[in-house]
C-alpha cells in the first residue's frame, strides 16, 4: 500500500491486530504494525501513543455518541430510558465487518494482562462519560452512576454474545435484553 493512501488510523488498528493474533502482542513491534499497515513508524505515533492504545482507537467516538444521545433523549424520559437511548445509538454504530474484528479482538485482549488493565479503564470511562451526561440532564447521584453502571454493564455482556460469531442477534437486540434483565434483577433487590 502507497504511504499517502487515506484512513492510516483504520490501517493501522487491523495490522496491529492481525500481528498480535498471528505472533502475539510481547512479540509485536510499532514498527511491524506501521510496515503491515504500509506506513512509518512516526506515521503511528500520530495516532496512538503505544501499541497498547491501537486496540482501543474508538473509545472517543464511543464517548461522544453516548453523551449525544443522553442529550437528545425526551426531557422526561427516566434514566434507564435515556441509557436505554444511548445503548442504542452505541451499538448501531457497530458494523457486521466490526462483529468480525470483536470477535478476533477479544481473545488477543483476555490472553494479555496489560490490555486487560487498558480494557478495564475504557469501561470506567464510558461509564463516567455516562454518568456525566446523566448529570447535564440533572439526574442526581447516586441515580446518574448506577444507570450508567448499569447501562455499561449491559453493552459489555451484549458485547461479548454479540462477539460470538454463531449468536444471530443484532448487538442493539443484546444489549436491550441485557438491560432489561438488569432492571428486573433490581427489582427482586428489595
């Protein structure tokens, strides 16, 4: 591939993961991830500031389409509605090529303790995202976190069924199941 041809970020983010899956992530240069992609190594650190962060490329977009569609629920919707609402728009957002990509994904990240630990930090982090824009709505605590608990919660199990390649539903259908069997659990708490 030419240097110059367009979405390098994209390019890199597949080289990367087809080097860790075939020699494993200890094993796995920057330098081969920018030369599979076709580009430099100065080229990847525009991009990512290690190889770490390179599987983790679209927490941003993440972020920002739960915050929009937290802000754009009904006024009077409840917290679980407007969580349901940005579940929605998140998932949507996850193409049939992406199911393909999460599922060899996952492995690479449950057989490496360090992207386990980066892992972990994006989910802390969408579900701070959430709780934020619970908070602009004026949700109260603790309401806003324990929607936004359980909102990520939900895309992460939706998430891992919507991975396994033989599953058929969509991950908007996984994650509203998930969600609703969260809130019937909250329920039987009392």
């Amino acid at each position: 591939m030419a240097r110059w041809e367009p979405n390098a970020r994209e390019r890199l983010v597949r080289a990367a993961l087809d080097l860790f899956t075939e020699q494993g992530y200890d094993a796995t240069t920057v330098n081969e991830i920018a030369d599979r992609a076709g580009l430099t190594k100065t080229t990847f650190f525009r991009h990512f500031p290690d190889k770490r962060e390179v599987l983790f490329a679209g927490q941003a977009i993440h972020s920002r389409l739960l915050t929009d569609a937290i802000a754009a629920a009904p006024a009077d919707a409840t917290p679980l509605e407007t969580v349901a609402a940005a579940l929605n728009a998140l998932t949507n957002s996850f193409s049939d090529e992406r199911r393909e990509f999460s599922a060899r994904l996952r492995p690479v990240i449950a057989g490496h303790s360090e992207l386990q630990e980066r892992a972990v930090f994006k989910r802390v982090g969408l579900a701070a995202t959430m709780t934020d824009a619970l908070h602009a709505r004026g949700v109260p605590e603790p309401t806003a976190s324990l929607a936004a608990e359980l909102g990520i919660r939900a895309f992460y199990l939706a998430f891992d069924q919507w991975a396994d390649l033989t599953n058929q539903q969509t991950f908007t259908e996984l994650a509203r199941r998930a969600l609703d069997d969260f809130r019937a659990a909250l329920v039987t708490l009392n």
